[in-house]
C-alpha cells in the first residue's frame, strides 16, 4: 500500500479532489474515516461536483444512502452508516447492494461495518487541523502512485 496525505483549506478543496481523483483513478468503494464535524460530507460534496454531480449533495446520516446521478451514466452512492449498529443491519438496509453494483461509493462511518466492504476498497481518513483546515490521508494499492 502507498499512501498521500494533504493538508488544505476548504478553498483548496477542489485541487485536493483533482489530485485526488488523478491517484484513485477508477477506484469505485472508498471508506472515508473521521470524527463528526470533520468535513467528511463537504468532501464528498467536493468530489461529486468534481465528477459532475448537479443534485445539491447533503448527508444521508437519516436516510443511510443520497444518491446521484452522474452525467455520463451510472450512480454515485453517498452512504452514512453512523446510525447502524453493525454489518447484519447495514446489510439489511441494502449497502452491500450499493458496495457490489459497481458504481461510486462513499461511505462515512464504515468502521460501524468493516466486514461489509469489497477487496479493493480504499480508506481515506479527514481530521480537522485547524478552524478552517482539514488534514486528508489515502491509503492506495501501490500501482495507483
């Protein structure tokens, strides 16, 4: 595994997904980790715009799922497992579906069911380092560097 870290402001969000986008490059299940507040959905709001997502992007904390349609087809599923209790109930409320059907996940919590994810998921971990800054660390097969 290689790994890239970044530390930015929330201005320089969108160079952050740019690079970002450049290294994960068609990787479809990332488990994004983070303490509340920590911006995990204004990153996630960052990325589907970057991917061109029009919808406004808003945390699926009550629904668990927010999904988007992506221009050029597909979905891009925006899971928040903060309210489950375990992998029996996430796979219950169908995020297996969503982490198996080949379209782009972003999953906050994913600690709350780490036996649910697919080989190949990338973790990435957001944690605030300042009032206005976030630190962002990707943890990424090596022939993705």
């Amino acid at each position: 595994m290689g790994s890239r870290e970044w530390h930015f402001s929330v201005d320089e969000l969108p160079a952050v997904i740019k690079n970002w986008r450049e290294l994960t490059g068609d990787t479809r299940v990332i488990a994004l980790h983070g303490p509340m507040g920590a911006g995990k959905t204004t990153f996630v709001s960052a990325l589907c715009r970057n991917m061109g997502v029009q919808d406004p992007v808003t945390s699926p904390t009550f629904s668990l799922v927010n999904e988007y349609r992506l221009p050029g087809g597909g979905a891009f599923y925006h899971i928040d497992l903060y309210r489950i209790r375990d992998e029996a109930e996430a796979e219950q409320a169908g995020i297996g579906e969503c982490l198996y059907s080949g379209d782009y996940c972003v999953v906050e919590w994913p600690e709350k069911a780490p036996g649910i994810f697919p080989p190949g998921t990338l973790h990435a971990w957001i944690e605030p380092t300042g009032p206005d800054t976030r630190r962002l660390k990707l943890e990424y097969p090596v022939g993705n560097a």
